[in-house]
C-alpha cells in the first residue's frame, strides 16, 4: 500500500516484529533472469509502472510526477518526457495506459484522476480531471471503463468513457455511472477487471463481481473468499485461477481456484508461495501472463512462478532481485511494480529507489508428472511400467537423458534410459522383485540447455517407494464426514488445537477439504473467523495431538495413507507437522514431519518399517507453535490403511482359451 502512514502499516509492522523473523542477507542472485537495462535518475523515488508499445511509464511516490521511458532499445532506456500533473502534494504512484490514454492516480489530492493523451509519449498533454473520488490510490481501465479506487473507503466508483474523445475531451468529468458502496467491511485497495469479472481486494476479502452488462446495471456481486491484507490480484484469462497477494509483514501469494456457474463463484485454495524469513518484507502486486505468475515483492524483487494447471500448484520458475534491502527496516522498501505484457524479454520492474529495470526472463524447469499414478503397491515378479510426463517451463527435455533409476531392498541403484513416447511421454520398468520387497525409486533428466532436474528433487538422497504385494485388504477408512473416534489432545494451547468440521480458508488454512468439497469435513487447527487475519487463529504454543482410532493390522504389516496440508512461514523444524505411529497406544515411534506452504499433498508409509503388526495401530499427527514466533497450521483428510498380502497363488496357469497349444 505504502500510501500513507496507515494504522494498517503500523499494525502489520508491529506484527512482524512481534513474529520475531530475522532477516537474511540481501541481495539474492537471479534465477533464470537476466538484466537487461536500468533506468534510474539520483534523489528520484517511485512507484508503480505500466507498458505501451515500446514505451514505459514510470509512476513516482510522493512526487506530482510520471517518467515516459522509450525502450525502443531496450537495453538502452531513453528518457522520453516527465510528465507533470501539476498538483501540489500529488503523489502520482498509480498508472495506466490503454488506447493512448494514460490515467494517473493522484494519492492526497481532491482532483483524484487525470486523463493524460500520450499517442505521442514525447509530447504528453493533460486531458481531463476525473474528480468523482480524491485521493485515488488505484485505477483500472478496461473495454471503455474507468474504475477508481481510494483505498481508504468500501468504495468502487466506475466511470463511463466509451464516448470519450481526446481530439474533444472535457476539462472535468465529476460524475460516475455506477458506485459500489459497502464493498467489504474494512477498504477497497485496488481493481482488475479481467473478461466479465471485476476483482475487487478488499483488504478483509477478496470479492468477485459481474460486469458483463455493465453498459445497463452495475456489477453484480458473485462471491469472495476472506483475505488478511488483500492488497491486489490477477486473474488468468480463462478465469481459472486467481492470485492475491496479501500486504503485511507475513504475507505471501494465494492461489485460488475459481468455479463460476455464471451466477456465483466459489473461490478455493489451491496453493500459496512465500519467501521465507522477514527478508522479502511483502509481496506487493501480481500479473500473470498464461500460467505464469510475475509478482512484485519488496525486498525479493520479481518473483516468477508457473501454475501447473493439471495439478492446480505453483513452483518458482525465476526471481530477479532489485534491491539490496532485507525487509528489516521495513516492509515497504524495494521493488513495487512489474509489468510483464511486453514479452518475456522485456519485463519491466520499478524499485522504489532504483528506478526501473527492464529484464529478460527465461525460466529453465522441467516438471515430472505421472499420467497413470505413482503406484503405492506392484505385483510381485513382473515389472511393472511406470509413465512419466515431462511438462517443459522454457527448454524441452533431451530424450537421451531421461533416466529411472531403482533400487530393491536398499541394493545397488539401476538405471535406465526411458522409452519416448513423444509429446512429452517417457516409459520405463519398476523391476520385478519378489512379494515383500519395497522399491525405490527417482527420475531425473536434462532439457536442451543442458539443465539437471530430478524428482523427487531431493533425489537421490529421497526417493518414491513402491511395495510388492499381490494383494491389498483395506482395513480402516475415514474422510471425516463422520465421528468415528479421533482424540485429541492438547498442551499449552492457547489457539489453534485440532478441530474436525469445514475449515474457513485463510492464506495459511484451506478454505475446504482436501476434495475441494464445498461442505465437506476434515481435521484442522482451530477454526479462523471468516475474514479474519491469517494467523488469527494458527496454532501458538502446543503441541496439539490428534490421534486415531484402533486399526487392526492382525493380519500383517501395510500402508497408512494421508492426505495433509502442512503450512509455517518460518523454516523452523519445531513448526513441522510430525506423523508417529504405535502398535500399544503407548510407544510412539517417528515416521517423518511435513513443514512448507499450504497445499493439499497425499503421503504414505508402511507400518512394517516402524513397528509389529497388531490389532492396536495408531497413527498420531502433532504440530505446535513454541515458542510462538511463526504463523502455522494444519490440516488433515482422507485417511485409509490397507494390510498387504504375499499370497503367491500358481506359478502357471493355462485354460487354452486363447487356442495357442505350441508351447505343450
């Protein structure tokens, strides 16, 4: 936001430094990025920045004024014109451009808005004033349509220029065609208006509104999703996926899901991104281009993540850091704006004290995926085929390199080169092995820039586990739709201790359970009232414990499986999720932790390498917050066990139904 000495600022600040996060050193090197250019004049500070053609437009904070930069040749910024709005103690920080019109925000003035004609970005003249809001901190201008914004009220006033005509335009324009009052219950920072939705950041939500007749009634509200800071957002052009970034010291990126029948829309967490530590400060604004997120983040710079929409999650493709600032002097310092609409070669970003740069972002990433699934059992002594998808994020994959490499009962590694399918496919064999066994197993591969990737991507060191069973029995089942008898216990909690029901979604806690059912139930820590604040109600002190139910593995060892969201903003091991497991209910022995951000993952272990099978099997999951530092949740969904079985049957078998008697 950084408009105003805000209580607002104040309380996230006081917030970070109550969270107790230290800062690392700054500057990060770039990932997959290259600085092209930087542009930059000494005493300046700015703000926001927007792209037209080969022209930026570099707004300033604090100052009346809006730097027009040629990049003609990009690696050779020109000054072109500084436009002058002419407002004492104008703070011209927010700009758009569109069909030669540039529209500038003008912070703690009355005039509010000036329309600016820049068909010639060497020669700016000054239009019209836009006065129906003062003190506009944010404007969006889409298919005609002017929003405003003053980031201080539950207020969108949206202006009508379809009409409007810069060889005749008027000097003012003091009226507004719609004004949406009571959006929210706290203040309206910013708009995008992408299709037939408008996206409005509330600050306390993040709400959704119809404006595809917007010619004849005004934007119809279709749903919103809580939001602790919801400063600003974006959304994909096919409505898929939106990305909010939430303002304050402890704040990240939220990868919604949309659904949208037309009449409402269901807003459901997907994912979420955070640069650990204070360093980052904030993340600030998001674009997204495709599936690819650009966000701009203080003291982190540009942030570049990449939605794999057949997972609906995100990972880091590039970053390109601008400052050398850590965020301890404040959250508010660094890069503010990024516009990546002029191609992938000329992304543009404006550092508050270091101007603007103009980067070449080239992700080089390979995803892994498996089309049919990550087997948790096989057959025994047959090989059974493993398919693997590789989705490129730059460079294609280089078939020769894509290799599998398995291992039986901790022996000695195999490799093989996989078979190519084509479009991407690749094809191996997990290696027959005999009933009992368990397989490892990891893929790792180069693309045609000769970069390594590997999954899992701690790999070799980690690898995927198959177990060779002929036969899988299920034993126990819970989706949390019923009470079937977890306990829980809890120590020194003052919130977050594990509770079953339909979670309300915040940045760090899923907003629904891990089937994305609309009502459906699972296990979470505390329940968070709906747009409250993202650690409003994590778990501070602990641990809390939930622990299951009996299951009877009398019959022999097998699988636990979980599904689990495992969210801290601190690198902690203390704030990790720990799984244990017992055959008495009262010896407890480790299986693994689970700490990062938010997401719905799926694990599994088999109880034979921990403890004896009994009829008496429980598994136990622990998260606490001590010392409380860190804002951290969890959830749990969805978990099954199933005995498996070494029932060899016949080693041949013939009913000569097939006709082929030549081996006899």
């Amino acid at each position: 936001m950084r408009h105003r000495a805000s209580i607002e600022s104040l309380v996230q600040t006081a917030l970070a430094l109550a969270l107790g996060a230290t800062a690392a050193l700054a500057q990060e090197a770039p990932f997959n990025v290259t600085e092209v250019s930087n542009f930059d004049q000494a005493g300046q500070l700015y703000a926001d920045v927007w792209g037209d053609g080969d022209f930026a437009y570099l707004a300033h904070f604090n100052q009346r004024v809006v730097d027009i930069i040629d990049l003609t040749e990009p690696d050779n910024p020109v000054l072109a014109a500084t436009y002058d709005t002419g407002v004492i103690a104008a703070s011209a920080q927010d700009v758009k451009v569109h069909d030669g019109l540039m529209f500038v925000g003008m912070e703690s003035v009355s005039q509010g808005v000036q329309i600016v004609d820049v068909r010639d970005p060497y020669a700016p003249v000054k239009l019209t004033e836009v006065t129906v809001r003062p003190s506009v901190h944010n404007v969006f201008y889409a298919e005609g349509w002017l929003y405003i914004v003053d980031s201080g009220t539950t207020v969108i006033d949206i202006v009508d220029l379809r009409t409007y005509d810069p060889d005749n335009p008027p000097a003012t324009i003091s009226s507004f065609t719609w004004r949406l009052t009571g959006v929210g219950s706290s203040f309206v920072h910013d708009i995008t208006v992408v299709g037939d939705r408008l996206y409005a950041s509330a600050w306390a939500s993040q709400r959704v509104y119809d404006v595809s007749d917007i010619a004849n009634q005004a934007p119809v509200f279709m749903g919103s999703a809580p939001g602790a800071s919801s400063h600003a957002s974006w959304v994909t052009d096919d409505g898929r996926f939106l990305v909010v970034a939430e303002e304050h010291g402890t704040g990240g990126l939220t990868l919604f899901e949309v659904t949208d029948d037309g009449v409402s829309v269901d807003l459901v967490v997907r994912d979420y991104y955070f640069v650990s530590g204070l360093r980052a400060g904030s993340v600030h604004n998001p674009l997204i281009v495709g599936h690819r997120v650009y966000a701009s983040w203080y003291a982190a710079g540009v942030q570049v993540l990449e939605i794999d929409p057949d997972t609906a999650t995100w990972s880091l493709v590039a970053s390109y850091d601008t400052s050398a600032v850590d965020g301890s002097g404040g959250i508010f310092d660094g890069c503010w704006g990024v516009y990546p609409f002029l191609g992938s070669d000329k992304v543009l970003a404006s550092d508050d004290e270091n101007g603007l740069y103009v980067l070449d972002v080239d992700p080089n990433v390979l995803r892994f995926r498996y089309p049919d699934g990550r087997p948790p059992t096989i057959r025994p002594a047959v090989a059974t085929e493993l398919r693997i998808e590789l989705a490129q994020v730059g460079a294609p994959p280089a078939p020769a390199t894509v290799t599998l490499e398995t291992s039986i009962d901790g022996g000695a590694a195999t490799m093989q080169t996989l078979t190519d399918l084509g479009g991407g496919l690749f094809a191996g064999d997990l290696p027959a092995a005999s009933c009992g066994s368990v397989v490892d197993y990891s893929v790792s591969a180069e693309n045609t820039l000769g970069g390594s990737f590997v999954d899992p991507p701690a790999a070799p060191a980690v690898s995927y586990r198959t177990w060779v069973a002929s036969q899988a029995t299920r034993v126990f089942e819970d989706t949390f739709e019923l009470d079937l008898g977890w306990t829980v216990e809890n120590t020194a909690v003052s919130t977050g201790a594990w509770e079953r029901g339909d979670p309300n979604g915040t940045g760090a806690q899923p907003e629904h359970d891990s089937g994305g059912d609309l009502d459906g139930s699972c296990f979470f820590t505390d329940q968070a009232t709906a747009g409250s604040g993202i650690g409003s109600a994590d778990i501070d002190g602990g641990p809390t414990v939930l622990t299951s139910p009996a299951m009877d593995f009398s019959a022999g060892a097998g699988l636990v499986t979980y599904a689990f969201w495992a969210f801290s903003n601190d690198e902690q091991a203390s704030d990790a999720l720990a799984v244990e497991v017992s055959n008495d209910g009262s010896n407890w022995v480790p299986v693994t932790t689970h700490a990062g951000l938010g997401s719905w993952r799926e694990a599994s272990f088999f109880t034979g390498d921990f403890i004896a099978p009994t009829s008496q099997v429980q598994v136990r999951f622990s998260i606490a917050d001590n010392p409380n530092d860190s804002v951290t949740e969890a959830a749990i969904d969805f978990v099954r066990a199933d005995v498996l079985a070494c029932d060899e049957g016949p080693i041949f078998a013939d009913g000569f139904e097939s006709g082929d008697t030549s081996a006899w």
